[in-house]
C-alpha cells in the first residue's frame, strides 16, 4: 500500500496548459503595427483586434488560462482595453502570469503559422523577448514558424495563427 500523502510531497504538480489565437491582417496601408511575440515586423499590416493583436502573447495567456481557469483575454484583457484603453498585449501577459500563484513555469512551445511576416529570421530575438517577458530563461521557451504550405488561410496570408503549450511546476 503506498501512502498518498507522501507521493504528493515528494512529487511536484506538474501541469501543461495549451492556448491558441489567431487574428485576420488589416487591410494594406493600415497603420497599425504587427507585433508578434513583443516584436514589431515592419511592411506588415496590423492585425485586426482591439488590442495590438499579438497572436503569440494571447496564444500563452490562453495556456495560462487553460491552467488556472482564469479567464484573462475573456475577462481581463476586455476590461483593460474598454476601460482603460490599455491595448499592449504585454500587459495582459503579466495579468495572466500573476495568475499562477506557486507554479513556476518550466517550458514554453509555440508555433506560428502564417505565410508573412518573415519570422523565422527573427526567431532567437522572439525567444529572447518572451523568456524576458514571463521570467524565465531563453533555453525555456521554443517557438517554430510554418507557413502550412498554404493549406489554411493562414498559410494562403490571411492573418497568423499561434498554438502554445505550457508547462508549469509547483513545488521547486
């Protein structure tokens, strides 16, 4: 017979959260910024969303969510935006980091999927800009782009689409 309660001690509560989202692009000559994972990507059109639409930190705050079962872009962020007029997907990245309490998080994944910008130049600097951004070290966080060989609308141009896992420990 094992005894339970010493199991739990010994072993940390591991957790894996999963997140997407995606946004469509404005129309050419908008002027709002694309940011994607924090970083500007100029001589492309904006992503049409309240925010700044940054696909890959919704993408996170989701997995986030999908931890905690707080709701951060669902509730939050809206009252950020329409209350306060605060549009930095960044901001509403920390809200849903304060969310996790004592977990700490070990591993993030992501994949991109669009056929512009071109974010595979700027990949080490995205992974740089996000480990900053949630507190953990570069080795921790994965990202990947794919056009999807034009098999979706993403793939065809149409907007980006990110899908995250998350994983969090509690107790080290």
């Amino acid at each position: 017979m094992t005894d339970l309660s010493l199991s739990k001690s010994l072993f940390p509560r591991i957790r894996t959260g999963i997140g997407q989202d995606s946004h469509r692009f404005l129309p050419e000559g908008s002027t709002k910024l694309c940011i994607i994972g924090g970083l500007v990507f100029h001589n492309t059109p904006g992503l049409d969303a309240d925010s700044d639409g940054d696909v890959v930190f919704h993408a996170i705050c989701n997995a986030i969510s999908s931890i905690t079962g707080v709701a951060i872009l669902g509730g939050r962020a809206i009252e950020l935006c329409h209350t306060q007029g605060i549009t930095n997907s960044r901001v509403y990245l920390e809200e849903a980091l304060t969310t996790l309490g004592q977990q700490t998080i070990q591993h993030v994944a992501l994949t991109i999927e669009g056929k512009r910008p071109r974010i595979q130049e700027r990949i080490l600097e995205m992974r740089g800009n996000i480990a900053k951004t949630i507190g953990v070290a570069v080795e921790q966080v994965g990202v990947t782009a794919t056009s999807g060989d034009g098999l979706t609308k993403f793939g065809c141009g149409v907007g980006l689409q990110c899908f995250c896992i998350l994983t969090t420990m509690e107790g080290y």
